[in-house]
C-alpha cells in the first residue's frame, strides 16, 4: 500500500474580486468554519459596516471563499483483474450567500496509485488489492461583489453568511471496488470586505451657538430626532466651518439679545434671532448681550455687511459692522446694498455682481466678497466638430489643437450640425467637384481625399 499523489487542482466557479479604487479604504473581517459531510453547512454571523455617523461612505461590498473538503480514505479493488490505473477522485460543491451576494464553487482532485494494485484477494483491509490514500483533499476558492443596494449593510447589526457544502467519492481504474472514508470534513474561511471612503469631518457651529465635529451633509441638514447618534435633534441646521477644522479652533457666533414688544431684553436662543422674531421680538443681533442694548431707546434700521437688516440702536450697529440708517428708519423701508462677489459664466469669463444679478445673468455666483483675481472660472465647454464630422464635448483649448472646430461654450454634440468632410472628386467625364466622399461615390467619381482641392487635373 502508499500514499496518493494529487494530479488535478480544485476547480473555482466563482470570479475573483476586483482591486481596490484608488482613494477607498477596506476593511475586512474573516470567519473559520468547519462541519462534518455530507452535507455540511455552517451560518457565519459578521457585523455591519459601522459608517461612524456618515464620516465613512460604504462603496462596495466583497465576500470571499476559501475552502477545501478532505477525508482520510482507503479502497480496495474487489475485481478479479488487476487495477494499475487504480485511482481515487474526490469531488464537491460548495454555496455561500450573504444578502445579495452568492458565491458556487466546484471541487474535484484525483488521487492516482503507483499502479501496483493487483486483483482481489478475497480478504478486506490489506493485501496487494488495497490501497491507502491517507488524507485527500479538493479546494478551491471564490468571490462576488456588489456596488448596489449598499443599505442592506450598514448599521450595527449582523450579517449572515450561509456557507453549504456537499461531496462525495469515486474510484478510476476498477470495475469493482470498497471505499472507506473517515472524518469526511468541510472546512475553510469566509471573508467580507467592506470597501469605503472617508468623509472628512470639521467644525459645525449651531443654530446654539454650540459647536460639534461632524460631516458638512450632517451639519448642514436639518435636525433628525430619529438619528441614534443624536436622539435630542441638537445637530442639523449648522454652518459648516470647513473641511479638518476643530472646535477648538474656531469661535461660533452666538445668540444675540432679543427686544421683546414690552421693551425688556433678553437672549435669544438661536443665532439669527428666528425664534426671537417668532415672540414678535426685534432681534439684536449674534453676540450682542442684553447689558448694551437698551431696547426703550431711539432705534433704526441697519443695513449689516451680508445685505440683512435689523432693527437696533446705532451702537449696536456700529459693532456689527453696519450702516445705521437713522433713528426711526425702518427695515422695510431700508434700502440696503447687497454684497457682491464674483460670478463665473459658461464662457469662462469673470464679473462681480450681487448674487441674485449673477443667477439672472446664468452665471454661477462664487461668493460674497470673493473678487474675480481669486477665482479660476471654468473654461469654456462645448461641442468640438471635427473634420470626418465627429463631434466630442470638451473645452475649447484642447479642441483647438486636436484640429476640431469649437461650436461655442454651453453647446451640445446632440444639436450641433458637424460638416462632414468634403475633398476633390473627379467625375467621370474628367471634371472635378468639391464633395463629400459618400456624395462623390454616389454620382460615380473618384474621391481624392478630405480638404484636398481641385488644383491638380484629373486624370
């Protein structure tokens, strides 16, 4: 008796997974399993993508398979003939789903003899007719993925993998025979990869004057009192201070004092007063305290730097940057200057306007204050027709060079009429024409090439 000797590799069904995009993060976990056959199966409990309060953005989801069935197994040729081929092939199929994705993988090695088996000897368990394969196995691997239906994978439950196997055995080379099989064993690793990409997180200052770190969507959203991460409702409705700031680095503006219609004073609970307007109040503005407003004195209207107004006394104007308008002067009478900043158009050009004059104008509006030295305005983007009547959209420098012929920034390849090309075609009666290839050959002329011209003589 010997040892078998493995001569065909396990099979995998299953397509390998993709690498990694550039710029995502993977995380994995990896889970063992191991059951009896056949058949076996095992369910395989991984956790939930945690998006970390939406910092993390799931983008794909990979599931990995990596198993074997093996068995320690002798046969013994119970034919009267000798068996030199005699051989032993184990074989199996192997499931694994996980939601939407399924994986099949097919196994099978074959285990081959020094060709010594003789014929049955009539006695079971040794002799010349048995063979001892010792511990055979048959693996493969597999993998799928989905970028789809992402939601069914974030939270902070539980994923679970259904892993189901079966085999079985065969022996080559023998009309008859015995296999005996001990500790028949499915057993590998399942793996889940979560892809993902980081969402920076920055400094959010609230509606409260409070400051929180969290994504911009988060901050800028309107309060959620289903979030898990923030059951009060107290995150929404921000202004968020930029990508990689921190708290303590920046100093939110905080509710300012609100005049009642009795003339008493008291803070806000909002910046922007909105919930000081509500109580019919008049509202101060963001950091004014009620020990410098005197809400019984002369007031008026004060035009702030962004284009608002409110309702205060000149002091208090003075320390928001405003322009007071008088006392007794009224917002709804003020005419106060709108900011203007730059405005980029779709021809690449640059102006500064209000905001609203730039939107009426089709323009993209940069920013308050933002003056058009600072700003790069797209170049202009459009069709580009090229000589064999083709068109591409892209901007005009690169359709310049590539010889096309630009139809305009903001045009479209679906309405614009590219000229096809047109050349030299000499007719049959041995006169020349200016036209198009398909135009030359349809009145029976040889066509000279595009852009070539009637100069040379037909022959």
């Amino acid at each position: 008796m010997g040892r078998g000797i493995a001569v065909i590799a396990g099979i995998g069904l299953a397509l390998t997974s993709a690498s990694a995009p550039a710029g995502l993060v993977e995380e994995s976990q990896t889970l063992p399993f191991a059951f009896p056959l056949a058949p076996g199966s095992a369910a395989l409990v991984f956790d939930q993508f945690d998006d970390i309060g939406g910092s993390r953005e799931l983008r794909r989801v990979t599931i990995d398979f990596d198993g074997e069935i093996n068995a320690r197994v002798t046969a013994e040729n119970d034919s009267p003939l000798p068996a030199p081929e005699f051989a032993l092939n184990i074989a199996g199929l192997y499931t694994v789903e996980a939601r939407d994705l399924a994986i099949l993988v097919g196994l099978s090695e074959v285990f081959v003899t020094d060709g010594s088996v003789g014929p049955s000897d009539g006695i079971p368990g040794s002799g010349r007719d048995f063979w001892d394969f010792g511990l055979v196995a048959a693996g493969g691997t597999g993998s799928d993925e989905t970028d789809t239906d992402l939601d069914a994978f974030i939270g902070d439950g539980s994923i679970v993998a259904d892993v189901n196997a079966n085999g079985g055995f065969s022996v080559l080379g023998s009309t008859d025979s015995t296999i005996i099989t001990m500790d028949f064993t499915g057993e590998g690793t399942v793996t889940i990869t979560y892809a993902f990409e980081e969402i920076p997180t920055g400094a959010c200052c609230l509606p409260s004057g409070a400051c929180v770190e969290v994504i911009q969507t988060r901050c800028e959203m309107a309060a959620d009192l289903t979030d898990p991460l923030d059951p009060d409702g107290l995150i929404g409705n921000g202004t968020y201070q930029g990508d990689g700031t921190t708290c303590d680095a920046v100093m939110c503006p905080q509710p300012g004092a609100c005049c009642l219609p009795d003339d008493t004073c008291v803070p806000a609970h909002e910046t922007g007063g909105g919930d000081c307007t509500d109580r019919g109040g008049r509202y101060q503005g963001d950091d004014i305290p009620c020990a410098i407003v005197d809400c019984a004195g002369p007031m008026g209207a004060c035009c702030l730097p962004d284009g608002s107004c409110l309702l205060v006394n000149q002091k208090v104007c003075a320390i928001l940057g405003g322009l007071y308008q008088g006392t007794g002067t009224s917002c709804e009478a003020a005419e106060c200057p709108q900011p203007k900043g730059a405005c980029c158009f779709v021809s690449g050009t640059c102006g500064v306007f209000t905001e609203r004059v730039c939107i009426g104008l089709g323009g993209t509006f940069v920013g308050d204050g933002v003056p058009c030295a600072a700003v790069r305005c797209p170049p202009p983007f459009g069709a580009c027709c090229f000589s064999d009547g083709a068109c591409e959209m892209m901007e005009i420098a690169p359709c310049v060079d590539a010889g096309g012929l630009f139809q305009g920034a903001g045009t479209s390849c679906r309405t614009a009429e590219c000229p096809a090309a047109q050349g030299a075609c000499c007719l049959p009666d041995g006169t020349c024409v200016f036209r198009t290839e398909d135009a030359c050959d349809a009145a029976g002329g040889d066509y000279q090439g595009d852009w070539t011209d009637c100069g040379m003589p037909c022959k």
